[in-house]
C-alpha cells in the first residue's frame, strides 16, 4: 500500500489526465453540472449556479485524499467531469462515483476515468471491495459499472430522497480478486497538497 495516502496523485489513461480539481476549474464544472440532464439522476441543485459549481471546487480543493479522492477528468484543454472514491479505511471499501459533461457521453470515457481510478484505489488503498450505486433508472450508469466487471448485488428501495421522491437505486461491487481490467493507467505524485 501506498505510504502517501494524503498526498493527490494525477493518472494518465490512453486519452485522459485525471487530477485533482483546481480554482480555474469553476467555469467547467459549471458548464457541463449546469445541464439538466447530467443532473437528472444527482442530487445535485437545479438549477445548477455558477456559485453551486464554486462551492463543489472549493470542496474538491479541499478534501482529504486519505479518504476522498476526487479527481477531474481532463480532456483536451478542459475538465469534462469527475471521479470520486469515498474510502472506508476500517472495512477495506470503497464508492466509486463518476460524472461526465453531455457531449462526451458514449465515446467510453467515463468508464476509462473510473477503470484508472478504481485500478488506482485498489492498489493504493490495498481495498478489498469497490462498490458503486446508481438511480435504478441511470441506465448509462449502470452500464459502467458492468464495463467495469462489477456484479449487481442488489437494489436499495427508496434509499435516496431526489427532488422530494424516495428512488430506489441499484448497487454493483467488484472484489480486488475479481479485478481483471488492464491497470494501463500511469500514476505520477504530485509533490505539493491540494490546498
Ligand atoms: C453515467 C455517465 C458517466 C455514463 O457516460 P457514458 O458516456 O454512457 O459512459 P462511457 O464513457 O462508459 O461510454 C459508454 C458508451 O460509449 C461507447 N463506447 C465508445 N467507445 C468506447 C470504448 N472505447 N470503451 C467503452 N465504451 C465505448 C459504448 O458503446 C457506450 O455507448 P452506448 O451508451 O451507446 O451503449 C454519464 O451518463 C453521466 O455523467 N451521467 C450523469 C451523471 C451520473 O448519472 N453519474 C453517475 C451517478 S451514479
């Protein structure tokens, strides 16, 4: 296991840097959250403000990579998304969550984010299981997860309020004995914090 776990890591993927988020980010984040269909299924605000997208930078900017990693897909000159893992350190688990602006659903990106990440997560964590939930009707987000070689464990009922409903949502997991993907991720440490 790695020994710097408070420390941001960037990977590169074949068409990706993942990194952690950055104050010049704001304008992005706010272009592609501010689409009512990326946050359809979020419970993220709608609508989604410039000041809303401040806030999650600032958060992001902030958080303790010890436990919550959070990285911004970088593509081409712009950030189109993010990666999250949400640590357990006491059971070995951790939530993988993914977000990707509109116009680059469906070229496979996200999974390639999530693969590098969770890749990442098992190997620098030393986790035993990563798991992912999904809105029941997130069809695009369900997908990843099976991309990504998880089994459906199940469906929380009414486990989230959104928008004033219970919704139910499905969970998908995947061992580290059951991690098959390629780790073709490369992994540099970055030398200064986040902060
Ligand atoms: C969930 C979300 C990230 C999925 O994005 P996506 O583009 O569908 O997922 P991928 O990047 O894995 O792309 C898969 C699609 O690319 C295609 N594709 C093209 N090249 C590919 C490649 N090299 N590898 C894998 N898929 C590829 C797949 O066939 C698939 O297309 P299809 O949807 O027409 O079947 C996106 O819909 C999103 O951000 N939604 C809003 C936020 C959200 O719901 N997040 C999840 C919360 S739990």
């Amino acid at each position: 296991m790695n020994q710097n776990l408070h420390m941001p890591v960037n990977l590169r993927t074949e068409r990706l840097s993942l990194r952690a988020f950055e104050p010049t980010d704001v304008d992005d984040v706010w272009t592609y959250a501010s689409d009512p269909e990326v946050t359809h299924f979020r419970p993220l605000p709608d609508p989604y403000t410039r000041d809303d997208a401040l806030d999650f930078v600032k958060r992001q900017i902030l958080t303790d990579w010890s436990t919550n990693p959070e990285f911004a897909i970088v593509f081409g000159p712009r950030v189109i998304g993010g990666v999250s893992l949400h640590v357990s350190v006491e059971n070995e688990t951790a939530e993988v969550g993914y977000l990707l602006g509109r116009p680059w659903w469906g070229r496979g990106l996200a999974t390639e984010a999530a693969r590098a990440v969770v890749g990442w997560g098992f190997r620098h964590f030393g986790l035993h299981k990563v798991y992912a939930r999904a809105h029941v009707n997130n069809q695009r987000s369900w997908r990843v997860m099976e991309r990504l070689g998880m089994t459906r464990e199940g469906v929380l009922r009414g486990h989230w309020k959104m928008r004033d409903e219970h919704v139910d949502l499905v969970y998908y997991a995947v061992f580290r004995d059951e991690w098959t993907l390629p780790t073709d991720s490369c992994e540099d440490q970055v030398s200064s914090g986040a902060t």
